[in-house]
C-alpha cells in the first residue's frame, strides 16, 4: 500500500521531508505540494512524478487524493494546517514548532489528542529518551525545569553557508549535554 502524501511548505526543510518521502523511505508518495510561493510550489512539484502543486494548504489538505499532510511551512501556520488535517481526517506530520507559546500549544494538544499523529522531532531523541530513564529510575530528582541543547552534529553544514542562515531556518539536532545533567543527580 502506498500512502499518498500532500506536503505544506517547501522550502529547505520542506525540501529535506519530500527528499526522504520520495528516495528513503518505502510505500510513500508525494502527490502533493503547497507553499505561499505559489511558483515555488509549482517548481518543486515539476521535479516529482505526479505531483500537483495547490494554491493553498487549505486546498491540499482538502484534495482526495492526499491521505497524509506533512507540516513543514512558516510556524504561525502549522497549527490552523494541522487541525485542518485532523479535522480532515488526515494523519499529519507537524515540524517544529507546534505553536507560537505555551498557551497554543497546549490548546493545540488538547485538540488534536487521539485524533491525529502530530510529531515534534525531539520527542523520540537519544536526549529525551535518556533524560526519562533518569528521571524514572530517580537519578536527578525532582526536576522544576530542564534545559535540553541543540547544536549541529557537524558544521559547516552543506544546505547553509553560514551558521546565521541555518539558525534562521531553524536546522538543529538534539544533543545531550550530560556534564550540565550530571549536576542534578
């Protein structure tokens, strides 16, 4: 079975997601693009079989033709994109953020709980899963706040020629800085 996928943004990160739908992984397709660059949106989707580029994201996530929504535009957007998606009935991959504050976030939770899959990247990283073996085996005590790093594993990094750009476009990924945590303990 394939898994028709419509993608919401397609810029770098966009881009990067699409990459890895049509050449990693198996029983995907992206039948889909939209971008507030409308000629962004139709470019991108010249260069993938079958893909059709919507004026809106509204508009893709409302084409039959689509069974999942992947979330990657500007970040104000993702929240009207992604409970649109469930309220569609659509699986949806959100990027990062989920909102804009705390208070979107949590109202944003509360409403697409059980209804959707709404995935924030750091969630399933070397870092969390670590931090919640501490805290479960009671390591670190009672914790009133946690501070996580992100930092790029190499840099420079081949998509950006400066560190300024990259930060801009919101390219990080999760390290652990356990002499910081070993503090706690």
């Amino acid at each position: 079975m394939t898994v028709n996928v419509g993608v919401v943004g397609v810029g770098m990160i966009g881009q990067d997601h699409i990459r890895r739908l049509t050449r990693v992984l198996a029983g995907s397709a992206v039948v889909a693009v939209a971008d507030a660059d409308v000629a962004r949106a139709k470019s991108v989707a010249e260069n993938i079989p079958g893909a059709i580029a919507h004026a809106t994201g509204e508009e893709l996530i409302n084409d039959n033709g689509v069974d999942a929504v992947v979330v990657t535009s500007w970040g104000p957007t993702h929240e009207p994109y992604v409970l649109a998606s469930i309220a569609a009935g659509k699986p949806v991959f959100c990027e990062k953020p989920l909102a804009v504050d705390v208070e979107d976030a949590r109202a944003f939770v509360a409403e697409a709980r059980d209804r959707g899959a709404v995935n924030f990247p750091f969630a399933s990283s070397l870092a969390v899963a670590t931090l919640m073996d501490w805290i479960a085996q009671g390591a670190v005590g009672t914790a009133s706040r946690i501070t996580i790093e992100v930092a790029f594993a190499t840099w420079p990094r081949s998509c950006c020629s400066t560190r300024a750009l990259c930060l801009a476009a919101g390219l990080s990924t999760a390290r652990l800085v356990e002499a910081k945590l070993a503090g706690m303990r």
